[in-house]
C-alpha cells in the first residue's frame, strides 16, 4: 500500500489500527499486530499501574515495531500510567474518554505522538485545539464504550474529515478491506479495528467469549447504559437484566448498583457468558472464525487491494 499520513505518522507499514480494547489487548494481540505491519495497541483501561508496566516490557521485548497505549482519560490511576508510558518511552499514545487538553500538551512536550478517540466532529475540532496528532472518529458501530450522538460511521467520517485537517482514523464496523476501502474513500487515512481483534488466538479476551463473538448473529448487540457510560453489549442475561430496569424507570443510581464492578472483567476476561458484560460491535455478526491477528491484517490488506480496482469508472455527469 502507498504510505499516507498515517503509516508516516506512526512509521508503520499498513494504516490499520489494532483497538486498545480493556481486557483484550494485552501485550500479546499488541505485538502480533505491529509485527505483521499494523500498529498495536495495550488496552490501558483494564491494566494496574504494575500491569501496565508489565505489558509494555514485554511487547518492547517481543517486537521493535512502533506500538502504543490506548488510556481512557477517566481511569483513575491515570497519574501512574502516564508516568510509566513516559518512563518506558512509549512513543504513542492513543487518549480516549476524557478532555484532550487534560494531558495533550504534557505527553507532545515528551515527543509523544497522541491521538484522541471523538464521536462527533465537534469534539474532533476540539482535540484539534487541543494538539493532538490525529483523531480517531468512531461511530456508533462500534463496540465498547461509545459516543452517546449514535452517529454512524458512515456519516461521521466525512464530518470530521471536512471539520479538521489532522489525520482521520475510522473506527466503528470495519473489520474487513472492504470497510477499510470505504472508509478511506469517505475521507479516513487508516481504520481502527477492534472487533475482529477479539477473535484472534493472541487476544487476551477469555476463550468463551471469543467463541461467543464468532456465533453472534446480526442484531445480537445494542448500545445501552448511555445514563452511566454507553456501551454496546452483546445480548445475555446481563443485558436483559439492565433492559428490564429500563422497563421499570430504573434512574442512574440504580442502573449503576446494577452494573456494580467488575462486571467486564467476569464477561470478556473470566468468561461468565451469562453474568458478564460483553462489549463487543456490530461487525460481530460478520466474524466467523478466530483467526491469528497477522492473518486478520494479511487478509484486510489484500482484500482491499482486490476491491480497490474492481470498480468501474461512470462516465462524466451530463445533462
């Protein structure tokens, strides 16, 4: 593929983004996908301060390609993961969930490539303002922690492209080279993908929960709990334990003891199919196998170079 901006920004070969997803992308899924040319991501979110360090050495110690970390701004111990991303000279960093100016500035000081993760072309201008590198838009699609506008991709790609002059990112449904190829002739200059990474043998997410997410069928997900944080989970009791308390008026307050703690570790990474909060997107529902990330990449970076010049030329417009 010809290098743009984002392959130049990151220094790697295919502009295809591996998610920092919590409790899936862990040090191995991370170093696979930069091996294989993408760049990988550690899922900060779900990691203690010494568990971060952990995985950062040893991606350091299993590949010498460009990685990074992807840190929810809300994250409470956020003060130790920035002093260990800079500690252990992380050179990116992908900022999501929070404010980009909070630590924006901070992070480019110690030459620090950072991106933030927007659901709107109003908060891409304002990371923009606020310095970042690039942005990653993510639409509703998506799985995980979402934006509440429950714009779709293909709508906020070129909102954002047309808003800002940074870098895009596309994230939310792509999870083949067809999506990428649409997303990128919607304006985007690499995708973020998160889903098909679940279903990957190096994924850090528990086996059952994979098994889960290649069975998913379509409309087997729906984004919920936007009173809290919205999250696009995959139907099971859980799910309609909080669809209930909807039914009844459930407020804030009682939707949270309900969510309670822990409930995505149970789900995705001890593998309480039943209990568990599953997040995972709507491109599930087109996932069949678990696959090797280098596969994954190989396969999206071929089938878009298949697709690319398969389409025919229209002849000019007339009246």
């Amino acid at each position: 593929m010809t290098p743009n901006r984002i392959t130049t920004l990151f220094g790697i070969r295919y502009p295809i983004v591996q998610a920092g997803m919590i409790w899936c992308s862990g040090w191995e899924l991370a170093s696979a996908v930069s091996k294989a040319g993408g760049l990988g991501l550690l899922g900060a979110g779900s990691m203690y301060p010494d568990q971060l360090r952990d995985h950062i050495l040893r991606t350091q110690q299993a590949t010498n390609r460009p990685f990074g970390v992807n840190l929810p701004l809300l994250y409470p111990d956020i003060d130790a993961h920035i002093q260990t991303i800079l500690e252990l000279k992380v050179p990116i960093v992908f900022t999501s969930a929070g404010n980009p100016k909070t630590w924006t500035s901070i992070l480019k000081a110690e030459g620090r490539t950072v991106v933030h993760v927007v659901s709107s072309a109003k908060f891409a201008l304002k990371s923009q303002e606020a310095g970042v590198d690039a942005v990653v838009a993510e639409g509703f699609e998506a799985g995980g922690h979402n934006g509440r506008e429950e714009t779709t991709t293909f709508c906020l790609i070129p909102l954002v492209r047309e808003a800002v002059h940074i870098p895009l990112i596309a994230a939310g449904g792509i999870g083949s080279g067809r999506g990428m190829l649409a997303a990128m002739a919607l304006g985007a200059e690499g995708v973020q993908v998160g889903s098909r990474f679940v279903a990957t043998p190096e994924s850090s997410a528990h086996a059952a929960f994979k098994h889960r997410v290649v069975e998913a069928g379509e409309g087997e997900t729906t984004l919920t709990l936007k009173e809290l944080t919205p999250v696009r989970l995959l139907h099971n009791s859980f799910y309609h334990q909080v669809t209930a308390a909807y039914e009844r008026g459930a407020g804030a307050e009682e939707l949270k003891a309900l969510l309670g703690r822990g409930r995505a570790k149970k789900g995705m990474a001890e593998g309480d199919l039943d209990e568990g909060e599953l997040e995972i997107g709507q491109v599930s529902a087109s996932i069949r196998h678990v696959t090797p990330a280098a596969e994954v990449v190989r396969e999206m970076v071929s089938e878009y170079n298949r697709f690319r010049i398969n389409f025919p030329i229209l002849d000019e417009f007339q009246e």
